[in-house]
C-alpha cells in the first residue's frame, strides 16, 4: 500500500519556532510566515456558475473532459460555516489542447460578510510553490482586516499540481538520496545533474501528464476558467511572494480582467543564473548585518558585545574544516547548513533565536532551535508530494558545468563575505540543474489599465528590495510602489501603515504617492 506525505516549501504562521528544526533536508526548505488570507464570493452553493464568458484560451471550452462549472460543497475542516464553501472543478491539463486530458483543481471560497457592500472577489495566491490557497481561505479571519472580508468573496485554490489538486507525487526513498546541493568536484555536480534527471523521471512517472504542466503561465489559465465559472467580469488579487508570478501572467494574458493587483513580497521574472546569485547574497547579506546591528543595541541578544561578524566568520571556518556539528544530533555541518539556518531566522526576523543558535554552535551546545537533518525513508513504496518543481519550469537556470557553478558562487562571495550566498537561489539552482523551463524569464508585457500596487520590504530574504525596484521599472506608469522599510517576508501584515496602504488600495484603488514608505515595526 502507498503512502504519501506532503512536502511544505513554508511554513505557516504560528508554529512554535523553539520546537522547529532550523534546517531540514528535503521536507522543507525554509520557514516563513504565511501572510494573508482572504474571503469568498456570496452564497453560490447549491447553484451552477454562469457559462465561461472568458477571453482567449478560455472562452468555448464547453467542449472536451471540463466544462467550466464549480462542484460546490461543504468544506470537511468547516461544515458547519454557510459562508465558506469547497469546490471542484475540472480543467485541462494543457491549456493548448482544451479538449484533451482534465485534472481536478481545488479551490475554496468565503462570502463577503457585507453581501450589501460587496465589490466583487478577491484572489489570493500564497505562493510557495506549493502553498494551498484552500487553507488560506479557512483561515481569513486571522489573514485579512475585516474591511476587506466585509467588502470581498474571497477565493482561493490549491494551484495545479499541489496539495489537493492532483499534487505532484515522488518516491520519498529517491527523495531522501539527493546528493549535496552544493557541488564540491566536477564529478558531485555530474552526480547532482544525473540525480536531478532521475527525480523528474520519477516524479513524472507517480504524478501523470499534469507534470509537465505546473508553471505558472498555466495556473494563470486557471485562474481565468475560476473567473468565468464565477461570472465576475474582473477580479481583484492580493499575491505574496511566489505567487506574485502567478498575478503577473494573469494581468499579461488577461489585462482587462484585472480590477486590482497587490503584489507583495514580489519575484522579478527577468534574472540569469550570475544575477540572481548576486542580488540574492547582497539581500541576505544586508540583513546579516541589520541582526549584528540589532544584536549591538540589544543588551537581551546572547551575543550582545561581541564581535558577531568575527564569530559568524569563525563557524564557518569550522564548517569548512569539518568541525561544526549540530550539537544535538552530531551531524558535520557546511557552510551551506550554517548559511542556511542563518537566513531561516531573517524571514520572521526572528533575531533572538538566531543569536542564541550561534551561540550554541559557538559553544557546542544543544539550542532550543536544534539543527536537523533529513530523516531516511524506509519504504520504497512511500511517495511524498513535491510541488517544489513547479519552479523548474518557471525559471531557466543554465549551468554549464562545475567550473560555471564556482563562477558563479565566486559572485555571491563577493556580494555577500559573511553569508557566501543566498541559500534559496543556491538551492533553487541546484534542484533545477538540467530542466528546461516551459514558462521561463522574460520581461512584463501587462497592458492593464488598472494600477497596480507593489510592496516590499527593505529586507526582504526571499525577494530583494532591488526585484521590487526592477519589477517598477517593467511596469512603467501602471506600477505603484509601497515600502517597508523593515526585515522579514512579506509585508501586508507588518504595520499598520502598510495593512492600510494595502487596504485602501484594494478597496478604493488608491495608490500611494510616489516615494511612499512605512516604517518598520519595533524589533
């Protein structure tokens, strides 16, 4: 009998971070909080969603194996909330072939709690990859302020591929045997690229035809078939982090359907291999150096008075030499381990446990944050879902050969001496040696003629300030820029200002003047 487990790219908010493993191996890559949530469209259960009346690939297609309507249910985790709904529908696998193959997508939806008020449906995409917009709409209350749940339906849905919409499933043993993703010879960067060949074949081989079709040009298809179903003529959208990919492809290949579009947290779909190493080490490397700033101001830090840069270079010398374990489990760890344990504590910024880490590694000590690795599968029959590929064919990451990898880790170290590299464009890197991406790199072509709001913050370790500034410059005069002057990922949720800067926007579409920021929250 299979068994299956789920692999989660973030983590959600909540989660007691003293009892969570600072480094995972491939169970997952890194914690964050899960911003926002949202709410859902007014009573429709129980009825049949208007006829598609969508524009390109998406009008007509009554034909084929979907036919454009919403099984509404019950939600299982909320049966009893006549507000909230779960839905089904079924949608072509190849959005060029409508009347070919079908999957079951999932999505969910929330009613505005003012049906007098209402100004239409608002979409959430919480990124990931493989984060479930389900799950954000079961938890709206504690993701979005009431005015926007009083004014908005708020929907969501499991992406194609992930959790509950026919998620992308692999052999958890082989998943378990992933080489170092930090190549150290010639011969391990072979190894790496013949791994990540075998993985592919193999999670094609569990998940079926939808494999080759994850990207998100494709949900962006998807998310124009839930618009049609739902009869709305535009729809509105707060996206976070990866799931600003999403919102982009949509308002390119739909521009007149989108009334509002908050991109937070927001990726730039234009970088190379060299450019995304260095943006991301120098992001990283910024906010090293905001926590020894904080650490030096903060007589409560575990490291307060020291010479944090000094220590921090120190460890990693030890990681180089061999001698740096996880005191809790003896495992040897790299300085890719360090790095990347390090940059876990920038997403919530969570600068005490990051001190009392190092200190611990200092001293050879067991933290309350413990460092852990990759626990070994048993079963060749277990599967696990592994949504994390969807970026491989979003992102066309060439490396030619292992002298090319140092090239380019030469770059990082320049950009950032402490941290070396951003741990996340490193792994990303590595996982996707040998792809070739179906929805790769280009710059913005949206000709919405709607105002679009970008947030990000000052320090942003998943997506440097520098993506938001570049993403501005695609846009020209459609893009409206909110900052936050703080650390951390995703900035909705942050302050006041930037809750209600967000707000306002989606709700009256005001955008903020030029120039515009909020400051950051008390560390």
């Amino acid at each position: 009998m299979l068994t299956t487990k789920r692999t989660t790219f973030w983590h959600p908010s909540g989660v007691d971070r003293r009892r969570r493993p600072l480094l995972r191996g491939l169970s997952a890559v890194v914690a964050v909080l899960v911003a926002l949530s949202l709410n859902a469209p007014p009573s429709l259960a129980g009825t049949t969603p208007a006829a598609a009346v969508g524009s390109g690939p998406v009008a007509g297609n009554a034909t084929g194996g979907w036919n454009g309507r919403i099984d509404w249910q019950a939600c299982p985790e909320r049966p009893d909330d006549p507000g909230t709904r779960c839905g089904t529908m079924r949608l072509p696998v190849d959005w060029s072939r409508p009347g070919g193959e079908t999957f079951q997508l999932a999505l969910a939806r929330r009613t505005a709690t003012d049906p007098a008020a209402r100004i239409g449906v608002l979409v959430f995409n919480p990124g990931g990859p493989g984060l479930s917009g389900v799950d954000v709409v079961l938890t709206a209350d504690s993701q979005l302020g009431p005015d926007v749940l009083r004014r908005f339906d708020v929907v969501s849905f499991d992406p194609r591929g992930m959790v509950r919409s026919a998620p992308v499933r692999c052999s958890s043993a082989l998943l378990a045997q992933q080489p170092s993703l930090t190549p150290a010879s010639a011969a391990e960067f072979e190894r790496l690229r013949t791994y990540n060949r075998q993985l592919r074949d193999d999670c094609r081989a569990h998940s079926g035809p939808l494999f080759d079709h994850i990207d998100s040009a494709s949900v962006a298809r998807d998310t124009e078939a839930i618009r049609a179903a739902l009869g709305e003529r535009q729809l509105s959208f707060y996206q976070w982090s990866y799931g600003t990919l999403i919102g982009q492809s949509y308002a390119e290949l739909f521009p007149d359907r989108v009334r509002a579009l908050v991109m937070d947290s927001v990726m730039d779909h234009t970088q190379g291999v060299r450019e995304y190493f260095r943006s991301g080490a120098a992001s990283n490397e910024a906010l090293f150096h905001e926590f020894v700033a904080w650490c030096g101001k903060t007589s409560s830090c575990a490291l307060h008075g020291r010479d944090v840069p000094a220590l921090f270079d120190g460890l990693m010398r030890r990681a180089d030499a061999g001698t740096l374990v996880d005191p809790a489990t003896g495992a040897k760890l790299t300085w890719f381990d360090l790095g990347f344990a390090t940059v876990t504590n920038f997403f919530d910024a969570t600068w005490s446990d990051l001190a009392n880490l190092l200190l611990a590694l200092e001293r050879g000590e067991a933290a309350d944050s413990p460092l852990a690795s990759a626990k070994a599968v048993d079963s060749e029959e277990d599967l696990t879902e592994y949504g994390l590929l969807a970026f491989c064919q979003d992102w066309s990451l060439p490396v030619d050969g292992f002298a090319e990898w140092n090239r380019f880790l030469h770059v990082s170290r320049a950009a950032a001496p402490h941290l070396r590299a951003s741990p996340l464009a490193v792994r990303f890197t590595a996982i996707c040696l040998g792809w070739t991406a179906v929805n790769p790199q280009h710059r913005l072509r949206v000709t919405t003629k709607a105002p679009l709001l970008v947030l990000n913050g000052r320090y942003d370790p998943a997506t440097p300030y520098d993506w938001a500034l570049r993403v501005m410059r695609q846009l020209g005069s459609r893009g409206h820029l909110l900052t936050y002057e703080g650390s951390g990922h995703a900035s909705y949720p942050r302050t006041e200002c930037t809750r209600s800067g967000v707000e306002r926007y989606l709700i009256d579409r005001v955008t903020p003047p030029a120039g515009a920021s909020c400051p950051a929250a008390p560390a």
